[in-house]
C-alpha cells in the first residue's frame, strides 16, 4: 500500500471506526492471555500484530500487500499466526474483530482455526468460516478444544492483504462433570482381630448354611462421564443416573445451539449433557434471555424478528464493482440491523459519507450539473458543465474542485489567456 491510497482512505476508515461501537456478550467465561509464539507477517508501522491484543487499538494489524502477486485476494501461506497461552487448557472460543481498510482493501474473509498442545505439530481438524467484513462487530469463532497452541490461517482476504483490529481467546466454564472419587483401598480378606469381649448370650442355634465364598479383592471402580468435549461443547460419552432425573425441568429451558453456522437458541430438548447437568450456568427461561446474553450482536436474527431497515434507504454497495450506493434493498445484515449508522435517506448523502473521493462516480446520472463552464486541463479547452451527449460543449460533470465560470469567454480569459482562441473552440 503506497502513502498516497492510505492517505486517500483514512478519513473513511476513521468514520468506520466511530461509527459503531464493538459488540461483545457477557459469558460466564475467563479472557485467556496469549503471546505469539508465531507472529504474522507485517505491513510495518503501527500495523502491527500485537494490536490485536488491545481491545481499543484503532490501527489493528494489516498484513504486506499483495495485490497484483500470484497471491492477490488468498492463497499467501505465510498469513498466519500461532498463539501461546502458557499451557493446555480447555478453549471455548475466539472473539475477532475484523479490520476492513479502506473499505475493501484490508480485511480477512475466510479463515481455518486448528489447536494443539505443540507448536509444530499435532493440530487437530482445523475449524473454517468467513468472518463479517465490519470494524464494527465481534464475532465468536466456537473452538471446544483443548491445548496450548491456536494456529490461525488466513484463506482469502480483500484486494491489498489480510487484516485484523482484535482477537480474544475465551477459556470453557467448565470442561466436564467432575468424576466420582474411586475407592481409597480393597477391603482385607481376614479379620482384623479378636473380639473384644465374649457374647452376651449363646447362639440360638446352626448356621443355615455354609459361607457364599470369600469377599473379592477388590470394588469395582466406578468409571465416570468421559472428560473430553467435542467441538461447539458438546460433552462427548458422558452418562450419569442424575441426568435422567433433571433432563425434563431443563428441557423447558433455552439453550445456545452452537452446532449451527447461524446460531439461535432452541427449547424441548436436545441439549448437550453437560448444559443439562449445569442449567443455572447455560440454560435460561425465555428465549430473549438466551439471545441477549449468547447471541447479543446478532439479536433480532436470533429472537426471529426482522430487525430490518425502512424501505427506500441508500447503503454503501462496497462489494459491487461500480463504487456507489443503492437502495435496492440488499444491503448487508450488519447495515440493516443498525441503518441509522450506515444508511441515508437520499444518494447525495450516501455518496458523500462514503465515497467523497470519487464523488461524479458514485452518484452517476444523479448528479447534479449547473451548466457552467469549467477547465478541461486534459483537452486544455473550457467546458459545460453537464453530462457528454446531453448538449453543445458538454464536458461531463465538473469536479468538486473545479472553478466555474458563467460563460466561456470568462474561463478561456481566466484559465487559458496564453491560447484564447483554442480554449474557445471544440
């Protein structure tokens, strides 16, 4: 990325930043320090990778370019990182958020996540997905592994390189149903000693029968619900006399369905063992409850309500090629669901919130003209303001910073008095 594009988009990603401020949600869930045992390539200063450990951090982390490369837009191997956290432990998830520069020129699309309790080997099946193009929202990435080392890789990226503002590592509440003690010992085979004392009386008459045997060495250990859990936190083999007993009061409770790329929460059953054996923690009574504190930044989606935007509103369509904005009614969840920061009641207003450098561009056959006439410093001759094929001497829509004038003479006089006569002539 050369100084004149950064210098040409900060004011855009400056708004993108004030605009809305990150969502996280509140879980009953321990924030897991980390260093990078691996760091990931850099752009250079203050892009660097260690800002992803800072929450605040406006400059994120952006990756060397690689536009115009046999890597343009995916496929660099070397975008990665791997992050240490000390020692093995049980994770629940990542909180990313995104970093989309310019818009469109930095950001991560699709990535893989994988963990392992080594470095340089040993990593498990790797967790893939597409995180939201947006400065504005976390997204949880659900891990429910256990180990000490996060390898992070990104697949696909925006038009310049890979970026990222933040990334947080969440520990599990709790990793399994604690197992029952086994027993201290075996039982011995004789007796410990004589009596203490004779009988108080003499028996009453024969044994009934002889003796079954001798007792065994030892008592069966009791073997517990299995530690391990899967992916998304469900507790895998576990089975426990409790569970049978508790299953109906929790199956009229709400529950986080994290087995579904859209997520949501779900009643009636089907929960993993370990939330039925831990509802205080997991489960709650109403559905609002469960979205607020699960899926907070996806909350309408989740309740199933709409959420949308007023019809006739314009976005910035920053995936489309032609650099505009549009109210077709398309516009991405995120703007939907928080149009008073994204969207505007006309195109002028999209235009100039959000492409103010190539603003003729962005409005097109809406923008206005005043049929004045300005300096077409390529042709070197003074022109009509209005669009090309409209009218006599139209040179298409003046620039912002173009000077006009009310006739020709005046701008030929005032802008080619060396040549006068070429300025006034098509």
């Amino acid at each position: 990325m050369n100084l004149a594009i950064a210098s040409l988009f900060i004011g855009t990603v400056a708004a993108l930043n004030e605009v809305t401020p990150s969502t996280s949600r509140k879980l009953n869930t321990d924030n897991v320090p980390y260093t990078f045992a691996r760091s990931p390539p850099e752009w250079g200063h203050p892009y660097k990778a260690t800002n992803m450990q800072v929450p605040c951090e406006g400059s994120g982390w952006l990756g060397p370019d690689r536009q115009g490369s046999q890597y343009a837009e995916g496929g660099e191997p070397e975008f990665y990182f791997i992050l240490d956290l000390g020692s093995s432990i049980a994770i629940d998830r990542l909180r990313v958020r995104n970093r989309n520069w310019g818009p469109n020129l930095y950001c991560t699309k699709d990535y893989e996540v994988s963990v392992s309790d080594s470095q340089d080997s040993g990593y498990g099946a790797p967790i893939s997905g597409t995180l939201i193009n947006s400065n504005a929202f976390t997204q949880d990435i659900a891990i429910g592994q256990s180990g000490r080392y996060i390898k992070f890789q990104a697949l696909t990226y925006c038009v310049y390189s890979v970026a990222l503002s933040y990334l947080e590592v969440l520990m599990s509440p709790t990793a399994s149903p604690t197992s029952p003690a086994p027993p201290t010992g075996s039982p011995s085979k004789s007796p410990t000693g004589s009596p203490t004392g004779s009988p108080s009386n003499s028996p009453i008459g024969s044994p009934s029968n002889s003796p079954t045997g001798s007792p065994t060495n030892a008592p069966t250990v009791f073997q517990g619900p299995s530690s391990s859990v899967t992916a998304g936190g469900a507790a895998a083999g576990q089975s426990t006399s409790g569970a049978a007993a508790s299953s109906s009061a929790a199956d009229s409770l709400y529950y986080p369905d994290w087995t579904q790329a859209d997520g949501g929460c779900k009643t009636g059953g089907g929960q993993p063992l370990y939330m039925t054996l831990d509802e205080s923690t997991w489960m709650l009574a109403t559905l609002n409850d469960c979205c607020e504190r699960y899926y907070g930044w996806m909350l309408n989606e989740c309740k199933g309500t709409s959420g949308g935007a007023p019809s006739g509103l314009w976005y910035p369509d920053w995936e489309g090629s032609d650099d505009t904005c549009k109210n077709d009614g398309n516009e991405p969840e995120y703007m939907a669901l928080n149009f008073d920061a994204w969207m505007h009641s006309s195109k002028q207003a999209c235009c100039d919130a959000n492409f103010g450098w190539m603003l003729n561009e962005c409005l097109g056959s809406s923008a206005s003209t005043t049929d004045k006439w300005f300096m077409d410093w390529d042709l070197h001759k003074c022109k009509r303001d209005c669009a090309v094929g409209t009218g006599a001497s139209c040179g298409g829509r003046a620039e912002s910073w173009d000077e006009l004038f009310d006739t020709r003479s005046a701008c030929c006089s005032n802008k080619a008095a060396w040549n006068p006569t070429d300025c006034l002539v098509d």
